[in-house]
C-alpha cells in the first residue's frame, strides 16, 4: 500500500477530506444562465415560423423563417423576421434584427394618444385609444402588449391572414404617433 501506483483508491489528506486541497475551485459562469436572476431586458414572442424551401440542382434545401416581436413593456417595440437552418438559429437572427429595429412609441396613460390607421401590402389596421384594456386580435395584441399599451381596441381591415403583414401595418400605425 506504500507504493502510489498501487493506490487507485484516494487516501484522504491530513484535513480528513478527500480531494487535493480541500478547496472547492472557483466556476466561471457566463452570466444569464439559467439559475441567474437576472430578467431579461426584452420580452419576446414568436408571431410566426415557417419552413421555407430553396430548390438547387442538387436537391430542396429547407430553412425556417421566424418573426419575432420584441418589447420592453414600457414603449419600445422592434420586429425582426430571419432565416436559420433550424428554428433556434431562426428566432436568435430574428431577436437581433428585432434589437435593431427598434422604436419608442408614445403613450398616454397606458393607452395611445389618438386615431390612427395603416397599411402594409393588403393588411390595414386602424388603432383607437380605449379605457378598458387590450381589445384586438392576433398580431396587433402581441405588439401592443409588448409595446405596453394596457388599454387600445384594434380593428383589422385585410384581405389577408398572413400575420407578418399585419404585424408590420401595427408597428406602421405607431410609427405615425407623435405627441402633440
């Protein structure tokens, strides 16, 4: 037993623990992890995934397409839409692009100032002030939740259901907003 090659057992040290030094070793955690009680500073929603196809010579090649509706619930709002290989990859290019599109929209106590109307390709939307919450459908309630507008009724006036159309004529809408 004195001879170390012979011990595939560890013998413990004098401290009476087992181990090298006793110590535990420092961990390196990237920050944001999943015991971190950081919030993030942007809520996220999915509006759309779609897998696209590109046809080669060789073959089909399929990626996915994701939008994504990005806010901070205090009056910034971003849309972002990006192709991936899969759909993780899709809504992180989707996220960023969405960062990067960002706008302020100005609210009135939680609900926007006046009457607006927009169009995106064949999606019209009309926006009106309210005082008793979130009346509206699909897209133009996720932005406007995300936007933290807590009382709006939206009206859709399309001849589509496509949801990245109407997302789009939303945020168009209140981009016109300005206080007056």
């Amino acid at each position: 037993m004195d001879n170390p090659k012979n011990n595939f057992f560890r013998q413990p040290n004098q401290s009476g623990k087992s181990g090298n030094s006793g110590e535990r070793k420092q961990s390196f955690r990237r920050e944001g992890g999943f015991n971190s009680d950081k919030k993030p500073e942007y809520e996220q929603k999915v509006l759309d995934i779609a897998r696209v196809t590109r046809v080669t010579k060789g073959g089909k090649r399929f990626s996915f397409r994701t939008t994504v509706a990005i806010g901070d619930g205090k009056g910034k709002i971003g849309l972002g839409t990006a192709k991936g290989k899969d759909v993780a990859q899709s809504i992180q290019k989707a996220f960023n692009k969405a960062k990067k599109n960002m706008m302020i929209v100005p609210l009135m106590g939680g609900t926007i100032p006046y009457h607006v109307e927009a169009k995106y390709s064949s999606a019209k939307v009309i926006l009106k002030p309210s005082k008793s919450g979130v009346k509206a459908g699909g897209p133009v309630r996720v932005v406007a939740k995300l936007a933290g507008i807590t009382s709006l009724t939206g009206k859709l006036i399309s001849r589509t259901n496509n949801k990245i159309n109407i997302a789009k004529a939303t945020i168009s809408a209140l981009q016109k907003l300005r206080i007056k």
